[in-house]
C-alpha cells in the first residue's frame, strides 16, 4: 500500500489566519493531540521570529510524543551573510529538533523584486543554508516558496533552485503553491517536469487554497508521486487558508487507498478537529467536509427516508469512519421517520403508529408553524420529547418576570430585569444589570437558582442568534413578526442549543433560557429519567406517565 | 472564446443548508442580485413541494429581468400514474416558467431500493416525465441524480437513463455527484465515456462538497466539455454544501478562460456574496475563497513588505476583478474610492484628499471597528455622508426612551414604551404597547412624529435582523456580547435599509429605527439639502455648513 507522510503547519501557517492567535500552551496542547492523531511532522514554527515559538520548542521537550517529530521553521540565511553568522539559523539549532524546514525563493521575480538579490546569489543562499543545517537534524526539508508560479515564469531556474536543495543533502523538497493560484491540471504536469528533471527526488506538496482548490492540488500531487503533504487542520492560514488536512487525510485513506494516518486514527478525525478549533477559539464551521457538524446532516424528507433504509443513498463514506455521525434535522420537511430515529439514540425503541409518537409528531408540527426550528435545538427537542413521554419532574416554576430597558440623555443604555420563581416551594424574586436585556434577565434567573442549584455555575451561554420568522404582520408592521432566538450554551463536557419563539424577541430569549437550564439540570440530574438504558416499556416510564 | 451558462439554485438546493431560511420576498430579492450579476438560470425552487416556492413562481413575475430566466424543479413523475396526472409535474407547467429542470435516479441501487420501481420502469419514468413537459417550456434540462456512483455501479444503466433523457427531448444532461464523493480524475474519466456513448450531447455539471473538491470537479467537468454548472452562492446546500459559484466563476472566467458573467459583472461578485449572505442570515465566511473578507487580508510581515512593494508577490489575481479589495496595501485607497464613488452618486464630485473625504474615512473606521456595516446599510451611510458634508438639520431630537417587557403567571408578554422628543421646539411624550419592545417603541416613535410629519404614516418597517457579532464577553457571557440590527424600511416608492449597534438590543433597534425615520423625512423633504443636483461648492451647502 502506498504511502504518504503528513506534515501539519496548523502551529506556524495556521497562525497567519486572521483573528488567530495561540499562545505556547495552546501549542502544546495541539500538538499533543496531533501526536494522538498520528500526524508525522509536526511544524511548531519559526524559532527566530518571537518569543512565543521559541518557548513552545522549549517546552514541547518535557512531552513524549508517540507518533510525531517536532519541526523548525525558517528561512534561508541572510545575503549578506554566510549561514553561519545568521541568527535564524543559529536560532533552529538551539531548538534541538530532529527536523528542520527552511523556505527559499524559487521564482525569478521574487528574488530580484522581494529578496532582492542575483539570481545566482539566491542559489547559494538555499545550499548553503541547508548544507550548514544538514549536520545538526536527522530530516531537512526545503519549501520551495512560490514554485508554481516561479516554474510558469522561469522553469529552468526553478528547477535549478531544486537540485541547490538537493545537492545540499535535503530529504524532501516541498512544491508550494504559496499564492493558491494554481489548477490541479497545472500541478500534476508541472510535477511531471519536475520528475523529469530530478530523477527519483523525493517531493512534497504545499497548497493555499485561494482558488478553492488546495485539497485538490494536494491530492492531484499525490497522486503524481508526492510523498509529503504539508498543510492545516481545519485548513487555518493566511488569505483563505493553508491545504485542508481534515479534508486530504480522509479523502487519502479512504478514495486514494494511500495511507497516512491509518484506519484507527482517522476515527479521531472529527474530535481533533474540534479540540484544534475551540483551542484556537475559532467558531467550527458547520459545513466543513467529513469533520463538520453538518456534514452527514439530513433535512429534505426524500434524502431523509433513503438515509433511514440505507445511509449509503446520500452518504459516501460512513461517518464514524471519521469518528463523526449522521443527524437528521428535525423539520417539517421530515416526517415520522426522523421521529423515531431521535427516539431510538435517547433509548426508545418507538413503533410508527405509537400513540406517543402521534402525539408527538402532532405537537412537532404545531410548533413548526408557530416557527420553533428543531433541527438545530436539540436540547429543546430533547425536553419536549420526555416531556410527551411522560417526564413531569419540573425544577423550577416562572411566577413573573420584568426587564426594563431605557436610554436618558444620550447616556449608555441600562438594562434591569427581576424575576420571580417557584423554586423547591419557595418564592426567590431576584433583580439584576445587564448589558442588554437578555443578559440581565441571564444573571437574575441564576441568582435565583444557583442557591438551588450549585451546577449551573459551571454553564456558560456561547452564543445567541435571533430571526426575524415572518415579514409582515396583520397590520404591516415588521417589527410585530415572530422572532426566534436560539441559544447555545455549554459546560465542561457538552454544547446544547435551545430554542424559543414570541412575537417578543425578550420573551423568545427567556423560553430558549429556561429550557437551556432545564436541560443542563436534567442531564445533570442524579434521578434522571428515564434512567440509562432505560426503554418506552420499562415499569418506571409507566408508573412516571400515571403520576 | 469558450463560454459556459451558470445555473444557480441557491433559492432550492441552498435552503437544503443546516439554518437557512428564506422567505418568498428573500428569494425574490436574491434573485433581482443574481440576475444583475449576470447569472443564466435561477432555480427558484420546487413549486410541487410547498407553498413558499409556489409563491416565488407567482411573484418572481411581477418583475422583468435583464439577464436570468427562472427554472422550476421537480422530480419525474409517481410510478403508479402516468405524468398527464402527476401533481408535481402540473405545479411545474402552472408556474408558468421558461425553463423546467427534472431530476431523475440513474443508479441501479437507488432504483431499485429507494425508488423501488423496475430498473426499465425508471427509464420510462425519466422520459415520459421530460417529452410530458417539453411543449411547455422553452428549455428543458435533465439533473441525472447520483449519475457518477450510477455509473460506476452500472455505466450501461446510467447511460440508459440520459439516453431515455435526450429522447423525450431534453437540451443539457446534468451530471450529478449527489454524494459529493466523486474525485476529479474521475469526473474526467466518466464524462469522456458519456461523451463517447452519446456524442454531440449537452453535458451540465452538479456537484456537491462533501470531499471538498465540488469547485475541483465542476471545473474538470468544464474542462471536458460541459456546457452549463450547477451551483450555489457562497456553496450554501445540504451537509458540506453545493458546488461554490463564487469560486468557480472567477476561476473559469480568469484562469481557464471561459466566458460565463463577464469581466464587468464579476466585479460585482464580492457585493452579491455578500448581499446573499445577509439576506439568508448566514455570517460570511471570513476565509471564503475570492470573495471573503481575509481573502486578500496580508498578516504575515514578509508577506506584507512585499505585498507593499508589488501586490502579485502574494495574490494570485487582482481583488478588484471581483470587486474585492486588498485589507493591506489598498484598504485606504479603496476605502476612499468607494467614497468618491458613493459621492458622485449623491451629486458630489470630491477630491481624494478633500478633508471631508478624511474625516468620513476616519469615521467609518472606527464605526467598522464597532460592528456597524455599511454595504448592506446605505440608508446609514447616506445619513452619515450628508452629517459629515455639513448637513445640521434635526427633524427630532430625542431626551429619553423607556421600554418595560412584563409576563406574569404565564400569561402573553407584555411591552410598553415610552418615548420623549423634542420636534419642532415641543416635548412630545407619548407611550404605546406593541408586540415586542421593537415594535412598542416604533410605535410611541410615530405617535410623537406623525402630527409633525405627516408622511411618516406612509413608511412600514419590512424587515428586522439581527447579529451577535462576537462570541463572549470579558466575562465569558455570551449575551452580552455585541448585537447589530439591520431594519429593512420602504414607503411606496423605496426601500431603505438602516442599521444600529450596542451591546443592548433595545438601543441597537432605537438606532436603526431612528436612521430609517431620518432617511424618510430628509428624502420627503422640499428644502433636501443639497438639492437635486446640488455640488459640494453650491452657495446652499455652504450656507448650511456655516448655520
């Protein structure tokens, strides 16, 4: 079986993303999980840059890594220099790595506009370079900068470029496509030239993907040869991003049949995936292909009911290949179907023409009409759904609640809520600020529950969104329109999101709020019912129902 | 030249996407943007399957486009019926469109287990559907579901199927990767063989980013010969989205050169993205190839000194050619070209270095930084550019404003706002009730204006929405983060759009509420200043500057 190595630069390119920023923990915690991914190389940056990078290879030496080796990045020396005087380089040496990658100019217009050097000049600075590394790492690679469009401009010198790398004892020489502008097509015949050039040379591949196209640059080179594929999880980088890893990986091991990280570690895919973006606190974006949380999502009703006979009709590979799973969106362009498919993951094992699930489907869809949207509120569909089947537990009762909102002056906005519950028979009736109306509502619905409920102090509301659901009302008026708000909320372990829907956008907010909480405290809940592994027909769900 | 037609159905396939929405009104105001942009065919929908589609047919009417015909979709009629009595195929002809698109299965596997028909029955099917529909519209296409895993499993099946296609009359075959798991070279391959089984036939191209190669194999497909691509704005669709137009136009258009909207209306691309992103409530993706917001964004300082020096160093294409702007280099320049450019349309003819263009590039920056967003808000910026230009008129002035939302024991919300103004050298205090606190504070709003100004009763707020533009708060709140609304307003003759900013909700609304009343009484107004036509250097604008 073929083979290729992955190199992840998610620690140094990914960086280059805007409104991206690691610290050296974070850094640390990546890479672990990279090394549990069974990445190869991993690239922890650019020594001689800042001080960040040089206190992540410090550190990184404390971590036994199981899979992966440690890179240093950095450029080639200085021109007025020779390679040893140059602190960049000197600087990957004290990093003590086993693996070390340095980037140089290989087209024409670079040298003589950017570097501003003889095009001969920059010749001597890659050799030289790498021939003064090749000694202090076990693996030296060179990241041909720009190659692409440097071969389209001057293939001979790109290619002479190559062989000074090569003839400094370089392991792999690594093609970029540093703009992203490149077509597959290109790549696959300009790597033919390449090979034709340097016989037997060991090559990686490098892409960005400004042109939506890196994933299938990395895989068209691949497919010519390559043996190194660099890029990033979740495809992080500058512009529009470095070569999408989570996306090359799995489309190497299970299409191409040329493996990289193995069938076990694929199945860490989708949770590294994850762990990487909330480390780099970037939102997971929901689209993203195998690893996203819409990615083997079902909501038109012919595509769900194929999907219920055989997943094989609208899925092309099995998620948990991937370690991710199959959701089917709660809609009304679903049906029954999706009804009993929820049924069965919360442990019921439901018939189609249950009263309960007839009741259930029936209240579904007076919701949808009044503009509840399920399919991305489970934690609402959830307690609506014990609630059909018989869940009466209620921890808290809504006696009133009041905010005001008011501008005097042209002075910052001020916003008071106070809010009345029933909580274990008794009255709390609790005030509180805010920045916003929501927000004081939020402090003061805990104020009157922490006591209560220690637990919600580890819950925390993630994010807030808000529709407008119709455009008009009966008198014309678009501000009367149902407004939806979904929340979502998290704790240590989970996320959940809830939804609520009023003509009143503070009233939509409190319905997803209280359900929120509700389900925190459900899920946290020690009598929880029904309990685990519990089934529709066990004596407990019967005896809650009569009660 | 080589031109290939582009076939848009984000207003079908888009909706499939996790949390998109559209109204009918949303649908026909993407579909007035896709038509100036120079898109062949919009897919407005599936007039069979509900009502909101059934709506967009009827009123897309209404309006004459430039460049777009509209297509109606549907799948080929119930096995049990011959297609004079299917339902779904009479909607189609009662939309009364130009052009019919029918999808049909065309692996054996679907046929047979979720169609459930006879493999020849299928083909009967596929058709009797299409020769049913061709003397009712002017072109008729044939979306060949599956086609590529159809014709892997069984190639002389998926050739019947298109053969039954072209039969009945059908002018493009549309190649579907459904499942998105097609590789390029594969795409290639299968239509090299469709091409050699049917030769001279129109091929189209549909594909789905499940492998995050749709835009990689739309452009292999165009590269053999197909004539027409399917696709969606910004890739909105199903599980990991449709094939990305906003990737593949610029890339066809610029890099293959192939002829699709033309040099002139990919100028526009960027806006439209963009335009259909907020009207389908979907936060733009930062990283989207061409067109996003970090697409020409330069962070790293080698790339940024270079970037200074020449712009192709580290852009494959020039932003301008799809009307997006480079965030280093230009975002100055270009800010202040779009302010010239605004001006001109407001009767200005401004320097570049006018102080007033400085000042308001000053101020749009920092009202930027706050979250307000001026593309989709031009009402604002209108009011905004005519403040700076020295306009000092004040039809209101507001002194304070108060909005109370109440529920008590479960009953319907209540909101109460009370509004102080000061018009026309009187207080006006009035209060009004409303369905939300939006809504109860237009309403006491027009109360204190109308007895003043009159044609306030003519203005109706359309639309209302509203974004969490950050994640958390110092606190780790979600809720408290930053909120933008964006109200959408329009009398008999114009729509407007406004926008407010806050960390509250209420004072974000009062905003964009006050812009929008503002933008009504200054059009309205028989003293406009500037009048029509009026010049920066006429004797009123100084006048007023100097009041």
């Amino acid at each position: 079986m073929r083979q290729a190595s992955i190199y992840d630069t998610t620690l140094r390119d990914g960086t280059q993303a805007e409104e991206l920023h690691l610290t050296t923990e974070d850094k640390i915690r990546i890479a672990g999980k990279l090394d549990e991914l069974g990445i190869h190389y991993i690239e922890g940056g650019w020594p001689g840059s800042n001080s960040t990078d040089k206190q992540f290879f410090k550190e990184i030496k404390n971590y036994a890594l199981k899979n992966a080796v440690v890179s240093a990045f950095g450029s080639t020396h200085n021109a007025k220099t020779g390679p040893e005087s140059d602190p960049n380089l000197k600087s990957i040496i004290d990093a003590q790595v086993e693996v070390a990658t340095i980037f140089g100019k290989t087209w024409d217009f670079h040298v003589t506009s950017a570097l501003r050097v003889p095009l001969p000049r920059n010749l001597e600075l890659i050799g030289g370079s790498l021939a003064f590394l090749r000694k202090n790492v076990r693996e030296l690679f060179f990241d041909a900068e720009h190659f692409f469009d440097g071969f389209k401009a001057n293939p001979e010198y790109a290619i002479a470029c190559l062989k000074a790398a090569r003839e400094a004892g370089t392991d792999v020489l690594v093609l970029c496509d540093t703009n992203g502008g490149t077509l597959p097509t290109e790549i696959g015949e300009i790597i033919q030239k390449v090979q034709a050039a340097l016989p037997g040379a060991a090559l990686g591949i490098h892409t960005h993907n400004d042109c939506e196209l890196a994933v299938a640059n990395s895989i068209e080179a691949v497919r010519h040869g390559a043996v190194q594929v660099q890029g990033t999880m979740n495809g992080y980088g500058e512009r529009c991003g470095n070569a999408n890893l989570c996306s090359i990986i799995p489309s190497l091991e299970l299409k191409l049949g040329v493996r990289c990280i193995g069938p076990e570690n694929l199945k860490k895919l989708s949770g590294v995936s994850l762990y990487v973006a909330e480390t780099a606190n970037q939102r997971p974006f929901p689209r993203q292909p195998y690893v996203g949380g819409s990615a083997f999502a079902h909501k038109g009703g012919v595509h769900v009911s194929a999907v219920l006979k055989n997943p094989h009709t609208y899925e092309h590979i099995e998620p948990a290949l991937v370690g991710n799973t199959n959701r089917v969106l709660l809609s009304d362009l679903a049906g029954r179907s999706n009804i009993l498919f929820k049924a069965k993951q919360y442990g019921y094992d439901l018939d189609k023409d249950d009263p309960a699930v007839l009741d259930l489907l029936a209240e579904l869809k007076r919701r949808e009409a009044m503009g509840y949207e399920y399919s991305v509120a489970e934690a609402s569909y959830e307690i609506l759904f014990f609630r059909m089947m018989g869940w009466s537990k209620r921890y808290f009762q809504m006696l009133n609640y009041r905010v005001l909102d008011a501008v005097n002056d042209d002075k910052e906005p001020f916003s008071e809520a106070t809010v009345m519950l029933q909580v274990r028979g008794e009255v709390a009736h609790t005030a509180a600020t805010g920045h916003g109306p929501v927000n004081a509502l939020d402090v003061a619905l805990r104020r009157a529950l922490e006591p209560s409920y220690p637990t919600l102090a580890q819950m925390r509301l993630l994010d807030f969104k808000v529709r407008v659901m119709s455009l008009a009302s009966k008198d014309g008026n678009g501000t009367a329109s149902y407004v939806r708000v979904l929340i979502e909320s998290g704790d240590r372990h989970n996320r959940w999101t809830t939804v609520g829907v009023s003509h009143n956008i503070i009233e939509a907010s409190w319905q997803a709020l209280v359900d929120s909480i509700n389900y925190k405290l459900f899920k946290d809940d020690p009598q929880k019912w029904p309990k685990p592994g519990g089934k529709h027909d066990s004596p407990l769900v019967h005896e809650t129902k009569k009660a």
